[in-house]
C-alpha cells in the first residue's frame, strides 16, 4: 500500500531521471570537501552499490519491501526431496568439497538431481550454491554471538527499520517515515521475541539457501521495475514490481532452496542489461551500451553455471534478439562480448572439470543417466543422426586437440536441441496439453498421484489470475494486424525501403522480442514435460511469470486503466487480500477440505476472475469505457494471486519451522481453526 | 534529523543486542525455550525411584491362569517442567512377556504414581 502510495508522490519528488536521484540523494548534509574521509568514501560505495543492484532510492524500497513480504510466511526447513541436494551439496561445498559424503539433511544420498561420478556424489546448481556461501557465512557468523532462533526476526525487523526509513525519504517525510519504521520494527521484533522457539543451527545451511533465494527474488522484482521505470516510468515499474512479487508464484518460490528464484533474477537482468544496450547513454551512465551488452551475455554465461539447459535457451533467445538488431556487430564489439561471455562461463567450466573432467559436461547431463526418459535421451539419438555426413568428415580432417572439443559442443548440442525439437513436436502433436499448463488443471492422472494423491497442481492462470491481463497484448497485435494487412501493399514496400539492411527496433521493442523469444525457448524446453508432478505453479515455466507481467505493462490501454482507477485496483487488492483470505479460511475450515481440495478452491476461484480480466483487459484496447472494471478486476485477480501466497505459507504447505515465530503463531491458529 | 537518525540507531541497537543476550556467548536470557506445551515435552528431576524387587505370579481366583502381580514402584520427583511421561515397563525374557504402561506426570512437586500393571 505504501508503495503505491510512494508511486503518486515520487514523480513529482524525485523529479528528473531514475540514475540522477541515486547519485545525489544519498548523503544527508555532510559538506564534501577535498580530502574523502573515511565516512565519504563509504557513502560513494554505498551510493554506488544502491545504483548497480537497485538502480535507485525507490528501487531500495521495492527490495526491502520484497524482503519483509517473503519473510512472512518463510518456513526454515525442507520443502520438496530436490531441496534436499542442494542443501548436503552447500554444505559439502562449505566444508571445502564438492563431493558430497554425507545426507546431512534427509534420509540418504539417494535423492533427485544427485548424481554419481566415479563413485562420487555431487550436487548440481552449483551457481546457487556458492551465491549462497557468503549468507551461509554470515549466518553462522550471527549464529556464533546471537541466539539462532532470533536472527531471522532480528534481520526482519532491520529491513523493516530501513524500509520505513527509506519509504519516509521517498514519499518526502523522512522523520516519520523512520519513526514509523522504527516503532513497527520494535513492535514486530517485541512480539516475535515473546513466542520464540529455538532454531537448531543445524538448519543454517537451509536458511543459507532461502535468504540467497529471497535475495535474488527481491533482485529480480527489483530489476522489473528498473526495467519499466525507464521503459515506460517509474509508477508502471513500482506497480509491476509489486504485482510480480506480491500477486504471483514468483513469491511462491522467492523463499524455497530451488534454481527458480536465481534464474528469473538473472533473466531480468538480461532483459535489462538488453535494453540499456539499446539506450543512448548519458553521461553519468556507470556502464556504456556496449558494455550493457557485455553484460547480458555474461548473465547468460553465469546462469551456465545455476543449470546449463536453461542457460542454454536463454542464450538463444538472446543471440536471436540481440544479434539481428544491434547497432552494430563490428569486430570490436564481437570481440568484448566473447571475451566477457567467455569470462562468465569460466566458473561453470571450472566446476564441470573438477566434477566430470569435462568441462562441456555438467552435474545435471550426468544425472540423465539415471533417468533415462527425460529428454537427454531424446536429444542424444536426434544429435546423432543430425551429425551425420558433412560434419563427421570434417571432425575426420580436423586434428584430435580440435576435433574432441567440437565432438563434445555436437553432442551437448544434441541434448540441448534435442529437447528443443522434442518440445516443438510435442507442440504439433498435442497442443491439447497447453490447456493442461495454463487454464485448468485439476485431477490430472499422474500427475495427482505423484503428488502424495493430492490435486495440488495449479495451471499458470489459476496460479496467477493477474496473467489473464496478457489478453490484452493479443487484441493490440490483432489490432495492428488487420491495420497491417489493409494499408501492406504501400506500407510494405516504404517500410523495407526504409529498413534497408539491420532491422531498427526501439530499445523496448527488443526487450519485447528477447520476452517473446525467451517464453518460446522455455516453452519448447519443457512442454514435452509437463504438466508433472512437483510443479505447484508449472515453476518449469517460472520465468513466464515476470515475463507476463511485463508483457501486461508494455500494453498502453491498461497502463491508462491502471493509471487512471489505480486507487479503484489497489484498494480492491487490499480488501481482497484481508477480507478473500479469511474467506477462503472460512471455505476450508467450514468444508473441512484437504490440502488439495483447499488447493483447487483457490483454482476455480483464479480462473473465474481470471476469464472475467481477461476479457476486460482485451476490451480496454477499444474503449476507455470499462477502465475501472478492468483496474477492480485486476486488482482481485492480484488479490487471489497474494491470498494463495500467504495461505500457500501459513496454512496449506506447513512444514519446518517458520523463520518469524509470530507467523508461526499464526499459523498454529489457522491450523486448529 | 538528528532525532530520526537517534531513533534508527537505538532501534538497531535494541533490536541486536537481545538476540545476543539470549546467544551463545553471553547467554543472560534464554529467550527462545522450546515451549513445553505437548505431552511429552519437558522434563523431571527426579530425586530417588524406588522400584519393587519382586513381582509375583499368584493363582488367578478360580481359573488355571496366573495373574503376574507387580507392585507400584515410587518415583520422588524434585521438580517437573512441562508434561514428561513416567512409563514402567516390565519384560519377562523367558517367557517373551513384555508390558509397559506411560502416563504423564502431573506438575506437583511431590508425585506419586500408582501402577497396577495389567493382567495377563
């Protein structure tokens, strides 16, 4: 509420430019004079760091704000048997090995995604994992002088400290903005004190990797609204930031020990990187085009090293996007971008050596031995029989220290592409199944018995109801379709005429190709897979979330219902998050329904306001008239995305033990309603 | 802008120093104690336990079998914190017979628990 609330007055306060506001409103009164103290040169790191991982004071609210949400309903502990590997691998990797020789957590060694090598177990996603070593280090560091079982509630109550703070400076009234934050953070920290339990500090490892997922969710809602602010302004980009993180399962996943959260961090942060490649820069600019550029290849070359297949279709979807419309290709260019792209994958290269011996060879290819069904199997008969005639001559002529590494890059190909081939087969074939990952779900044979017999599987709609806005976007492309198609024949021939040589696209109509290019790679990448068991959200798809809401931004007819009737949609959010999760409390205590019938409640209840937003949202491109229906009905379909959140958190998926002991109060009380 | 800086840095500062007042190294408080609300959870000190050296198998009143009759043993507790459980066991190895009764312990400071194990 108060974001959005921020969201009125920032324009006006912090005026010109998203860059400017960071570089100077950082220090409070201090008079720079000639010879930096001490305390100068902190605030110009400190402004430096607000401007590379949060672009600006406002973006430092959303962060916060991101953090404080997630911690609500954060369980400490195990959530599905995946977690368990990434848990005994960080902790193997924190003892100083990346063989794994002891289930610390779970039963044996014997879970999913881990992978025997030589007689040797290893984790995977080992990207996530050495991201989380520094919170793993400092929490035990906290954990040797602070009880463990309050240093969660105590870093909770700091970031709501700072985020009253800095909420109080951007709204302009920085005195009670901190008073505020400072009473709330004190009342919040008195309570969770007051019903305390102990945290073993077994479980650090675990928390390790939440925080590091949290952290990266919070990065990535962040980077949406860095992203929109310059796209469209900042008020678009606070809102969509908001509705990512509170209104879909990206909150879902923020706090769980799994890739997801990490991925869509790092796509994010291509997309931005990919537009303010495409900006003219300004001179206060920390990083030039180019060097933006750069900088999305070695995101990509980074996210190698957090799970190489989805790398890999990231990595695509980029070249696809990035290289036809570049400024320019020359030489020099070419050269930074394979120089830093080379650079980011360097640690990926190096773990896969120290673990395979190849460095083509990651943990995850090794572990498609023990399941031969997914798609690596596929994939290696389709590269094969792509490899023949031309190509195996060619490894023939080249000489042994050349030929193995292309031998290796085809055959990783073929897995790869393989999955792309099986994924766009499996889309002709059956496109049936798209109704199965994005309308309705329900009671799917197999999928709900792997699901310990329960109808917990949630389609992207019925996950999050405020996707359905993408209809929008549909009804604009028809729209310009048909314009196309009645003025072609002249338009055609000028366009083309004008377009001689590289196509010329605005920056955020690139940004809006690399979206579409990146949900077709992951959907060709995972379609011939799902729906399956495990999934809750399709998180698979995961990605696609952050990229519908962008899409949702992009389109002009609801930003102008948005933009008009944002009160009508916020505070429809707020009464249905307080008043639809009660009801929905009420639903499952009064029904006495079970996990998965609590689950589908949720589902039929998401795609009738689903169905009812979307057709508003795809009015909204023909008349203004329905505008505020369409701001209500977005804001309840972002309430039922928030109410599934948090009872998600509270009620239905208890487990472990909650990281702010007063929303374990709480959910005892849900529990015995 | 003093006053608000004044309020930020006591608030961090209150809100750090009681998760190490109630840490490892000074330990004052302890302010996150396992609640003791299940039965089960807690913990008896426990001054003497007296149990019975003998138990006797006696002719059941007219029938062939034999009741095995065990007499109670006594437990002096000093000091009871939550609801621990008292369980007597007894096992006859020769002749695989093995019974155990468990009841919680209530919280006076002086408990005395009867048992009349089971027939057999």
């Amino acid at each position: 509420m108060t974001a959005s609330d921020a969201v009125g007055d920032s324009d006006a306060a912090a005026g010109d430019s998203v860059a400017g506001d960071a570089a100077t409103g950082d220090t409070p009164a201090d008079d720079h004079v000639a010879n930096p103290t001490l305390g100068d040169r902190f605030s110009t790191v400190r402004s430096v760091a607000l401007r590379v991982f949060v672009g600006d004071r406002l973006g430092l609210v959303v962060f916060l704000g991101m953090l404080a949400f997630v911690a609500l309903y954060w369980r400490v502990g195990i959530f599905i048997t995946d977690n368990y590997t990434l848990a005994n691998a960080l902790v193997a990797l924190a003892d100083g090995h990346l063989a794994v020789e002891e289930a610390v957590f779970g039963p044996d060694l014997e879970t999913p995604g881990m992978v025997l090598h030589e007689g040797a177990r290893y984790g995977r996603n080992y990207g996530q994992i050495v991201f989380t070593l520094p919170f793993l280090w400092g929490l035990e560091a906290l954990a040797a002088v602070a009880d463990p079982g309050l240093i969660l509630p105590m870093l909770w109550a700091l970031v709501l400290v700072a985020l009253g703070r800095e909420s109080g400076r951007v709204l302009g009234r920085p005195s009670l903005g901190t008073v505020v934050g400072a009473v709330c953070a004190l009342v919040a920290f008195a309570v969770n004190v007051a019903v305390a339990r102990p945290l073993t500090p077994r479980l650090l490892p675990v928390a390790a990797l939440q925080v590091s997922a949290i952290v990266a969710t919070a990065l990535a809602v962040v980077t949406l609204y860095r992203l929109l602010g310059r796209v469209h302004d900042r008020r678009t980009g606070v809102a969509a930031a908001m509705v990512v993180g509170l209104a879909t399962p990206v909150g879902f996943w923020a706090s769980l020990p799994k890739r997801h959260a990490v991925v869509v961090a790092l796509a994010l942060g291509i997309c931005y990187a990919l537009f303010r490649s495409r900006q003219s820069p300004s001179p206060d600019d920390l990083v030039s085009p180019l060097g933006f550029r750069a900088i999305a290849y070695g995101l990509v070359g980074l996210s190698t090293w957090v799970h190489g297949g989805e790398a890999f279709g990231i990595f695509l979807a980029l070249i696809a996007v990035d290289v036809p419309t570049a400024r320019s290709n020359d030489v020099r260019s070419l050269a930074v971008l394979g120089a830093v792209f080379s650079v980011s994958m360097i640690p990926f290269f190096v773990t896969n050596v120290l673990i395979s011996g190849n460095p083509l060879q990651p943990p995850r290819v090794l572990s498609s031995f023990q399941y031969p069904t997914s798609g690596a199997g596929v994939g290696g008969s389709t590269g094969s029989a792509g490899s023949g005639g031309l190509v195996p001559s060619l490894i023939d002529v080249l000489p042994p220290i050349l030929a193995t590494p292309v031998i290796a890059v085809l055959d990783r190909g073929g897995v790869f592409f393989g999955e792309f081939i099986t994924g766009a087969n499996t889309l002709a074939s059956d496109p049936g199944r798209l109704y199965r990952v994005f309308v309705r779900g329900g009671d799917i044979k197999g999928v709900s018995r792997l699901n310990l017999s329960q109808t917990i599987y949630l389609t992207v709609l019925e996950a999050a109801p405020i996707v359905a806005g993408v209809t929008a976007a549909y009804a604009t492309g028809g729209v310009r379709l048909s314009q196309f198609v009645h003025r072609a024949p002249k338009n055609l021939v000028t366009r083309l005429r004008s377009r001689s040589g590289a196509f010329k696209m605005s920056p955020a109509v690139t940004v809006d190709a690399f979206v579409v290019a990146l949900a077709t790679s992951f959907l060709l990448m995972y379609v011939s897979e799902l729906p399956l068991h495990a999934q809750l959200t399709v998180r698979y798809l995961h990605p696609f979330y952050p990229l519908a809401v962008y899409g949702i931004a992009r389109q002009a007819p609801l930003r102008r219902a948005f933009g008009t009737h944002w009160q009508a949609g916020l505070w429809t959010w707020v009464v249905g998050v307080l008043l639809g999760s009660q009801l929905f409390v009420v639903v499952v205590a009064a029904g006495s329904l079970g996990r998965g019938e609590a689950v589908q409640v949720h589902a039929f209840a998401g795609l009738a306001v689903a169905g009812v937003f979307a057709t508003l949202a795809a009015t909204s491109v023909f008349t203004d008239r329905f505008d505020r229906a369409t701001a209500v009905a977005g804001g309840l379909a972002g309430a039922l995305g928030t109410d599934f959140l948090l009872l998600s958190g509270l009620l239905y998926f208890q487990y472990g033990q909650y990281a702010l002991p007063a929303a374990g109060w709480v959910a005892d009380l849900l529990a015995t309603a | 802008m003093d006053r608000s800086r004044l309020a930020v840095w006591g608030t961090v500062l209150v809100i750090c120093s009681v998760p190490v007042l109630s840490g490892p190294v000074v330990g004052l408080v302890d302010l996150t104690k396992a609640p003791l609300d299940g039965i089960g959870d807690g913990s008896a000190t426990v001054d003497a336990v007296e149990a019975p050296d003998t138990a006797r198998f006696d002719r059941a009143l007219s029938s062939d079998s034999y009741v095995l009759k065990v007499p109670d043993a006594r437990i002096h507790v000093a000091a009871i914190e939550g609801r621990p459980l008292v369980s007597y066991k007894i096992s006859i190895p020769a002749m695989s017979y093995s019974r155990a009764t468990t009841t919680p312990a209530g919280s006076r400071s002086r408990w005395r628990a009867r048992r009349s194990p089971p027939t057999g």
